[in-house]
C-alpha cells in the first residue's frame, strides 16, 4: 500500500508540475514586469558560421557594456538548419523559452497569428535613432498582421541563377548573361542550354538548388514565371491545379524526363564542385565558390508571365512567453537599427531601403562585381516570398507526398495537381 | 519473570528486520525511482497529455476528452501509416530471422575462416545508424552503387527510394542488414548449446540433415527464437531515425510508418496532445503483440509447454 501511494503521490507532483508549467497564461506582450536586476538574453539562430557568430557577439556585446542595467549577457544558441523549427518547438513544450528566436519565412504566417511573437513594432518606433520608416514595407508585410510587426525580416536574399561560364563555353552555348541583355533569357533558353551541356560534358544542367525532389517551395523561383502560385493570396483556396500552375508543373518535368535539363530525383548534383552548368539559389550562397572555375549571375529567366522574383526571408522575433520579452525587444532595436543593419548587411541583405544599393552591399559581397550587385537589387525589389501558411507544416507534407508521384517518367502533371489540390484544401481551410 | 528477558530480545529481532527492510527499500530506491521518473512518469503524463489539445506556439492546453482517440478513427493518413507499420515491422521480421538462423547455422560449422564472417556480419551493429543510413543513401540513388553494380550484370536497377513497394523494399532490407548481426549472435549461442549427442543419436536412427535441423535443432533454440522474435518486433515497431533519414516517409506516405507519424504530429505539426494518442495507440500495440507472443510460446517453444 505503501508502494502503490508513493506511485500515486509521485505521478500527481509530476503532473502537477506539468500542469504548472503548461498553465502558465500568454504573458503581456508590450511589457512585461520589470526584473529585479540585468538579464540575460537568448537568441536562437540556425547559422553556426564563426563569421556571424562572431558579428553577433560583437553587438550584443557592445549593447551589454551600454545597458549593464537592462542586459547582463546575450547568448546566440545555434540549432542546426533542418531541425530548426522542430528543436525550437521542443524548447516551447519544455517551457525552456528563448528570448529571441529567428524564425523562417514558411512558418511565419503560424509564429505571427499564433500568439507565439511578441509586437515589437512599437519598440522599434520608439527607438531613438532607428529610422523606422526606412524599412521597406513589402519585406514587413509578412510578419505584420492588424496588430502590428512580430518580427523583424533580417535577410531579403533574393533567388538568382548561377551559372558556371566555363562550362557552357566549353559546350559552345550562347551565355546567360548575353541573352538577358538581349532581352532572350528565358527558361525555355536556360533549358536548352543545360540539355546541351549535358549532352556534351555530362555532370548536370540546371539544378533547383534545395529543392532535392522534396522541399517542394523552393519551385516558387519557376512556377513564378508562368504566372502561378500555389494558393490564392488568402491562403483559403489551392491553386496547384490552375492551368498556369499545370505549365509550369509539366515544363519542370518535361525538362527532367523528355529533355534531361534537369537531373532526376535521386542524383546527387552540385554547382559549387563544377559539374553542374546553372543553378537557382539565393545569393549568400556565393561563398560557397572556390574559384575552381568561372562563374556569373543573372536574374531569374524569364517565362510566359515574365518574372516576379522571388526572395527567401527571415525574421527575428521575441517570443511572447519568454522570460523578458521588453528587455528582448529592447536588445533587437539596437540589433536591427541603421548602424548595426549596415553591418550585418554584409551577410543578409537588410530590409532598408537606404542600405538596399549597390554601393552598400559591395561593403559586404566582394565577391559579386557592380552589375552583378544591380542584378540583386533590382531582384529584391518587388520580388515574391516563398510560399509561406498559417497551416505551413501540415500543407508542406501534404503536398510532398502527393507531389512525389509527378517525379516518374509517367508523371502527369494535370493529375498530380488535382491530387494535391485534394490533399490540401481542408488543410487550407483548417 | 522468566518472560522480561524475552521481550527485549523479540523487540531487537524485529528493529533488525525492519533495519533489513529499510536497507532493501534504500538499495532498491535509485531503480525505483529512476523507473518512476523516467518510465512510469512519462507514461501517464502521455495518457493525460492525449486528453488535451496542447498548441505549443498558442500556448494553450485544453482538456478535450477523448476526442483525440475519436479522430485516430477517421484519420486515414493514421491508417495509411498503419498498414506501412504492418508491412515493415512484417517484413523486418520474416527477413531478419531467417537471415539470422541461416548466417548462425553457416557461422557455426567448423570451418576455417568462421570467425572473420562473424566479425564482418556484426560489425554493422556497432556502426552509429545514421552514419549506416547515410551511407545507404547513397547506395541506394538512382545512378549510384547499389544500380551500377546492378548495371554492370547488365539489369537496370530501380530508383529504390522513389517508387513505393521499391522505397518499403529498401528500409526493410537497410534495417535488417543493420540489426541481423545481433540476431546472429544469438542464434549462435543457442546453437552452440544444442546437445550434440541427441544430433548424433538421431543421425544412428537415419535422419537426414533437414530432419535433425527441424526437429532438433529447431525446437532446442525455440526459446531464442521467441526473445529474437519480441526484441525484433518491438524494435521494428520503433524504428525513427532510418525512415526519417532514408526517406523522410514517402515516396507519398508509403514509409510513413506509426513511430514516424507521431514523430510529425507532435514536432512538425505542433500537435502534441493527438501524438500523446498515438503514442498510447503504439504502447497498446506493441504491449498486445508482445503478450500474444508470450502468450502463444506454450504451444511451439520447447520447455514452456
């Protein structure tokens, strides 16, 4: 009997303490109480690059030795790039709450409405000397909803297209880079080159980069040019069976089956090592390039709805359950205002229009030349995002899996596309 | 008086018994409580936790009843991962027990250069599984490994990992190839305990080598096979981090199986109070199938009848 109290008595103080730790209420997300003595701060972030890092630090450092009163200490916690959300929901359900976390473009809409962010745009108007309306309000629109702003998009990195010279040379192809000028670079042209590279050199011709037959959003940079997008503007109703969609779909695989542009699902290719003739990626990835072999950008080709642009953003945010969410929003106003923008924008394009030019980002991109820095900035401006949803995590899966039996040589694009439509729509209403 | 001397003594007697007890519960304390903390605990936390819907972004938890376990009901990406469940775990162990039993009975002739295949056969088991996973990956690509070896005795392989039967094919058999060493072993210790002379007596009376095999060998190493069969099971039942890394579920859903399901629902989707009930659902089937196999083992395993 003994046994079986302690058994109970054990379980009811673990549950109970559970219970606690759930229970506890959405905290004020304009102030919060103030605390007794400085704090320390914790931001999540997915890059483990020393160069970041180390930039990081260097702010937060300078901002500690200001407000030893506020802040005793910043900590830049690195949680690798594919289990991000995954790890920094655990930290939520654990009740372990980071104060600041960056968070992704494609689970915006779910960290915005949720009540997971707190409104920081009041903080940052109010902030001496932050030049808030510099900020470009396309990039805002995403992290904002009635209310406010949740969270502050600290990379803009547009999508372009790599294209290895040498390579396209050696196969006696027109480049990229003439054909834009000519006004003639589209993806039926980017397709013909890469098939005939192939034919000749073998190694592979236009690569997605990340799309890898699964991270399906990263299609967004191809089905832009027909025109298509992969649910209306509301985000209530699929459009992955649209006709411009259905073009697009059949295009890609056109040019994997039929054509051979685009290397097929389960082969590893990759421009950076050089066997690969164009690649659409975002442009941080530059450093990636060794020098092995020569190299240009050019904007997105061009498809029978032009071409939109597409970025990928992110964001910083305070989470409303974290210990100090007014400190938190305090430290990303100095984080994130003119001066310290202008440094970070040598690693992510900033949402500042002043900071949005050619000669400030060569400050931090010396690997790009002058025309190439016009192609970046001009493709910032206007340019999409990748497709993001409140319901992101669930329409993603959905829609992989019925995407997965378009990559077969039998794939027919019409078919999968009603299919996903019917795997999405109540995920979309939901 | 005779009775006062005794009375100290009696009272001695029991403070050491119950010395003796509390030693006991003091020894068995950190295993107690560990067990409680850490296994009892979490089990009845899920249970409560598979009564709510619990938003992790939200931060909200509300007591919804069952209406979790009434949602497994109709849920048919559940069912889907059920039936890839069944046909992995289903597949595993066919394929990991006979492959086992047939490597031990090979291993365990006399022959030279035995104790090399054994090596080279469990090594595997000992290899980190992601790293085992990665590389299997690779093998397995379209134009890569597994395909060109296929290419060059002039068969066209499949694209294993992109077709559904092909992909479930593949992660029963990377599974299998990882964990048969283990199995292996076993099988060899148990054969190595089979009496020689009920072989010898049995080959005098004219049994052929198939015969002795099935009706000696076999029922004698029955109790292995029983705890290979529910080790086998239950971790087949488990397997995450293989399908998370080989296939990520698809191609569709076809590797999408229980433990994976639940692993989405409750760190992709956010819901982790219908992946508390999944989590029960998997608890109840691996507690029933283990039970059935325990349960059955009076009617083929030797000395339990």
């Amino acid at each position: 009997m003994v046994h079986r109290r302690s058994v109970s008595a054990l379980a009811s103080l673990v549950l109970a303490g559970t219970l606690a730790a759930c229970g506890s209420g959405t905290s004020d997300t304009s102030e919060d109480a103030t605390p007794d003595g400085p704090v320390d701060l914790r931001m999540t972030v997915w890059t483990a690059d020393e160069g970041h890092l180390g930039l990081f630090q260097e702010i937060a450092d300078a901002y500690v030795a200001d407000h030893p009163d506020e802040v005793s200490s910043v900590t830049f916690e690195t949680i690798p790039f594919e289990d991000y959300t995954t790890t920094l929901t655990t930290q939520l359900a654990g009740g372990n709450t980071p104060d600041l976390a960056w968070v992704f473009e494609s689970n915006a809409p779910e960290f915005v409405s949720s009540g997971a962010l707190a409104e920081i745009g009041g903080t940052l108007e109010a902030t001496d000397g932050y030049e808030y309306e510099d900020l470009l309000g396309s990039a805002l629109d995403l992290w904002s909803n009635d209310d406010g702003l949740y969270a502050y998009p600290f990379s803009n990195s547009p999508f372009v297209m790599f294209v290895n010279t040498d390579r396209i040379a050696e196969a006696g192809q027109t480049q990229p880079s003439e054909l834009h000028a000519g006004g003639e670079w589209t993806y039926d042209s980017a397709r013909d080159i890469s098939a005939a590279t192939v034919e000749d050199l073998g190694g592979a011709g236009l690569v997605v980069r990340d799309f890898d037959y699964t991270a399906w959003s990263n299609l967004a940079s191809v089905w832009g040019a027909w025109g298509a997008q992969p649910w209306s503007a509301d985000g209530t109703t699929c459009e992955f069976d649209s006709p411009e969609m259905v073009d697009a779909l059949s295009w890609f695989h056109d040019a994997v089956y039929t054509q051979g542009a685009i290397p097929g699902p389960g082969t590893a290719a990759d421009f950076f090592s050089g066997d690969t003739t164009m690649t659409i990626t975002q442009i941080s990835r530059a450093s990636a390039l060794d020098g092995s072999f020569e190299w240009d950008i050019v904007p997105l080709p061009t498809g029978p709805a032009g071409q939109p642009g597409v970025i990928g953003q992110a964001g910083i945010g305070v989470l409303a359950n974290g210990e100090n969410p007014g400190a938190a929003a305090n430290f990303l106003a100095h984080f994130t205002n003119p001066e310290n923008a202008s440094q970070l924008s040598q690693y992510f394009p900033p949402p500042r229009t002043s900071l949005l030019t050619t000669e400030s980002l060569a400050e931090g991109n010396p690997a790009f030349d002058e025309r190439q820095l016009e192609i970046v900035v001009e493709a910032i401006d206007g340019a999409a995002t990748k497709p993001s949803h409140v319901n992101y995590a669930q329409v993603d899966t959905a829609t992989r899996s019925a995407l997965d039996a378009l990559w077969t040589e039998t794939g027919d694009a019409a078919a999968v596309a009603t299919e996903v439509c019917a795997a999405i729509d109540p995920l979309l209403q939901d | 008086m005779t009775s006062v001397p005794t009375l100290p003594a009696r009272r001695r007697t029991m403070r050491w018994r119950d010395r003796d007890a509390l030693y006991g519960y003091l020894f068995s304390a950190p295993a107690v409580l560990g067990s409680l903390a850490f296994v009892i605990a979490p089990l009845i936390a899920v249970v409560w936790y598979s009564l709510h819907e619990w938003n992790v972004l939200a931060n909200t938890f509300t007591f919804i009843g069952g209406e979790n376990y009434t949602r497994m009901l109709t849920d048919a990406a559940l069912h889907d991962s059920l039936w890839a469940s069944l046909w992995f775990s289903l597949g595993v162990l066919v394929l990991n027990m006979t492959l086992a039993l047939a490597l031990a009975v090979l291993l365990n002739q006399h022959l030279p250069g035995t104790t090399l295949f054994r090596v080279l056969f469990f090594s595997p088991v000992v290899v980190s599984l992601v790293a085992w996973t990665i590389v299997w990956g690779f093998l397995l690509q379209a134009d890569n490994g597994v395909n060109a070896f296929l290419a060059a005795l002039g068969v066209t392989g499949p694209n294993w990992l992109r077709g559904s039967v092909t992909a479930m094919i593949a992660v029963v058999v990377v599974q299998v190839f990882k964990n048969v060493g283990l199995n292996m072993v076993l099988f060899l210790a148990a054969l190595q305990g089979v009496p020689e002379d009920i072989g010898e007596a049995a080959r005098l009376d004219g049994a052929g080598a198939w015969r002795r095999f099935t009706s000696i060998t076999l029922p004698m190493i029955s109790p292995t096979m029983l705890l290979v069969g529910i080790l086998t099971l239950v971790g087949s039942l488990e397997t995450f981090a293989l399908i998370d890394v080989l296939t990520d579920g698809g191609p569709g859903t076809s590797t999408t199986v229980l433990v994976f399901y639940l692993y989405r629902q409750a760190f992709e989707f956010n819901q982790f109070g219908y992946a508390s009930a999944i989590a029960v659902l998997l608890f109840v089937i691996v507690l029933a199938l283990t039970l059935l196999q325990w349960q059955t083992r009076k009617k083929w395993v030797f000395h339990e009848s």
